[in-house]
C-alpha cells in the first residue's frame, strides 16, 4: 500500500502541468506551436550555460573581456557553451514574443485566463530585460555602446529618468558599477523573478484546464501520456538539435575591447530596441519612448477586462477578423517604409516650423497625424466590413506589431554611418 501512495504521489507530481486526460484540440501542433514549451527549454537553457559560465567570467571592467577570451579559448568547449548561452537567450526572446503573439491571436486572454495574459506580459518583459542585461557582459565595443545607447533612452522620461539612468548604471556614464548591476540583475535578480512567474503562470494555464479551445472542440479527449508528452519531447529535442548546430557553427559575437573614449559610428542599440531608436529619429522621444509603448501596453491590459465578447480557442477571434489580420499585417509592411522614406526625405517639420517648440513640430504634430491616419483607417474598416470591437482591435494590434517589425528590420540592416539610410549591399 505504501508503495502504491508513493507511486500515485509521483504520478501526481509528473502530471502537475498537465491532467491525465487532455483535448485532442488542444495537442494540435498548430494550436500553440508549442512555444510555451520552447521557451521553457530556452530558459533552462540559460540558466545551466549561464551557471557554468559562472565559473570563470569575472564581473569588473578590466577582467570581463579577458574572462571571455580565456573561456573561449582556453577552456575546453568553453566557446560552444558561450554559444549555446548566446543563442539560446536570442532565441529565447523571440519564442517569448511569438508565444505572446500566438496567445493574442488565439483569444486565449480572456477568463479565466486574463491574469495569466498580463503574467505573460511580465514575463516577456523579464526575458528582454534577461538579455539586455547580459548584453553588457563581454565588455567589447558593440555591448558597452550598445547599453550606452539604450540607457540614454532613459532620459526621455519626465521627472525620474535621470535618476533611473543614475540608478541603473551606477553613476553618470557605463562603468564598473554598471557592469556589477547588470550581472547581478543577470545572474540574480532577473532569474529568480523569471522562475516565480513561470510558476504562476503554469499554475494559472493548469488550473484554467490547459490550452483554450473553442468550446465545440472539447469532446474528444486523449490521454496525456503518451499523445501530450510524446510531442512535447520531440519539439524539445527538435530545439536543442537547433541550438546546438547553429552553437557549432556561428560564435557568439565579440569585438574589441570596449572603449568609452571611441565610440562607433553607428552606435546601436540592442536588436530588440531598434524599434524604439528607428522611431526615435521620426518623432519626438516622449512620444516614441512614452506615449506609443504606454498606449500599448496599457490597451493589451485593458482589453481583456473591458470587453466581453472573447471568443477564446478561435484564432483571430473569427473568420473576418482574421481577413482583417492579414489586410493590416499588409498595410503595415507597405505604408511603415514609405512613411520612413517620406519622413526622411521630405516631411521636415521642425524645418518648416522653426520658431514652433520641437516638442510640436517633432512630437504634436507627427502623433497627430499618425492618430489622424488610425481614425481614418477604423473608419474605412467600420463601414466597409462592419467589425465587433475584438476584430477591429486585433488589427490594430497586427499594425502596431508589423509596424515595429518593420522599424527594427530598418534599424538593424538599413541604418548605416549616421544613422543614414543605405542598402546592406553597400556596405
């Protein structure tokens, strides 16, 4: 008898994430693309790398560079595991972020899962922050300017951002108590809130019974061991075979040794900000690093307790929002480059308003006609087809979404010296 308890107690303990029955629905592989999962891997990823390479990195200015070399180079598979942490935290970020898209898209944000959709918000903050703050890490030029560029952004804020820059860095300018904040944050802070949340947040997904699906999908249900567990670990193994080949193959990235007196033309920001620093060269920052991001946010936070019309399980909510979807996935990868190049050739409003604030002419203006642009576009969508409130938010969310995509891939590829526009080709 005493064994059999013990038995049933660790049946009990394996199955913790998951009943022993779930809905066939709910294991379609196209359901989830199992991205919670993936991002789970990525995240246990980090953590062992990030442990081993505990041992011999050194967090002070003049040693951190010189620990990454001497891992690298003289530890045995030493640069592999670097690798394998640099990837996998890459990776991780946009898994997160195509979980989070996945999520949305799906519906899955309403009750009983409302609370779980602003833990995933927190969580996909949590892993970008993870991966900025080691960003710093290595110490050469493109992570200390990289973080110089980011943290600058800080300043943007109204009333506190100097002190938050103050704060975060340490001091005035990225230095060495810098470096000893982010690594803490790091190797700290930041994995032990990651490890709270997520299990909040799977608590939350087991007690809401597992994946959302439409209500018309819940008859049929299959046992979880093997159907469940037996895709799960396919993916997982898939995602470590991925990991490991692009490890062997592509190193992670280190440039000279940083240098706060030489400063490289461009200065970037990490991938994930560029976004944020192509729309800083549009629009005013308040607008750019406050006001779009604060409208964001706060409206994925406020859409599943406002509305109550959630048709959760049903991607794109129905059959015409997910053709609205597409139509605004569309509009944005057109008109957000031709906006860019207009903006950048021809729309000078500072230029044509001088004696006019630039916080107007950079900041007013621009966001009221970017405003001006929605609510005519809502317009058009409201006559032509009609929408519920859900459909015509998710295309606004496909437009925020596509359009910041967009700006990053221009950032990233299509900014060269002076933050000037050019062809990669040219290079």
């Amino acid at each position: 008898m005493k064994k059999d308890r013990v038995s049933s107690s660790y049946r009990g303990f394996i199955f913790h994430l998951h009943p022993p029955k779930v809905a066939a629905a709910s294991i379609k592989f196209n359901r989830t693309f199992g991205m919670g999962g993936m991002a789970l891997l990525l995240f246990t990823l980090q953590l062992i790398t990030g442990l081993l390479l505990r041992f011999a990195y050194v967090p002070t200015p003049a040693e951190a560079y010189d620990s990454i070399l001497f891992i690298d180079q003289e530890i045995l598979f030493g640069g592999f595991i670097r690798n394998i942490h640099y990837w996998s935290g890459i990776f991780f970020v946009i898994v997160t972020f195509l979980h989070f898209i996945r999520v949305f898209y799906s519906q899955a944000i309403f009750v009983p899962r409302r609370i779980n959709w602003i833990i995933g918000m927190g969580l996909l903050i949590l892993a970008i922050l993870s991966n900025f703050t080691g960003y710093l890490l290595p110490w050469d030029q493109l992570s200390y300017w990289a973080v110089t560029v980011a943290t600058n952004m800080l300043t943007y804020i109204p009333l506190a951002g100097e002190w938050m820059l103050s704060v975060i860095r340490g001091g005035d300018d990225v230095g060495s108590a810098t470096l000893l904040n982010f690594y803490n944050f790091h190797t700290g802070i930041l994995p032990i809130a990651m490890v709270l949340l997520m299990v909040w947040h799977f608590w939350k997904v087991r007690k809401a019974k597992g994946v959302a699906i439409a209500l018309n999908e819940e008859e049929e249900r299959v046992s979880t061991n093997p159907h469940l567990l037996l895709k799960e670990l396919t993916i997982g193994l898939m995602l470590l075979a991925l990991i490991f080949i692009i490890s062997a193959l592509f190193n992670a990235p280190l440039q000279e040794r940083a240098n706060p007196a030489f400063s490289p033309n461009p200065a970037k920001a990490p991938w994930y900000f560029m976004g944020i620093q192509e729309l800083l060269l549009h629009i005013h920052p308040f607008f750019a690093f406050i006001v779009l991001p604060l409208i964001f946010f706060t409206g994925l936070i406020w859409m599943p307790y406002a509305i109550k019309e959630g048709n959760q399980g049903t991607w794109f909510h129905s059959e015409k929002g997910k053709k609205l979807a597409i139509q605004a996935a569309w509009l944005s990868l057109l008109i957000t480059p031709l906006i860019v190049l207009l903006e950048e050739y021809v729309l000078h409003f500072e230029v044509w308003l001088p004696s006019i604030p630039k916080f107007v002419s950079e900041g007013l203006v621009p966001m009221a006609l970017l405003l001006t642009s929605f609510g005519i576009y809502l317009g058009i969508l409201k006559k032509r087809y009609k929408p519920t409130i859900t459909e015509l938010i998710i295309a606004l969310f496909t437009v925020f979404v596509v359009s910041y995509i967009v700006l990053t891939i221009i950032g990233i590829w299509f900014r060269g010296e002076s933050m000037k526009l050019f062809w990669p080709w040219q290079i």
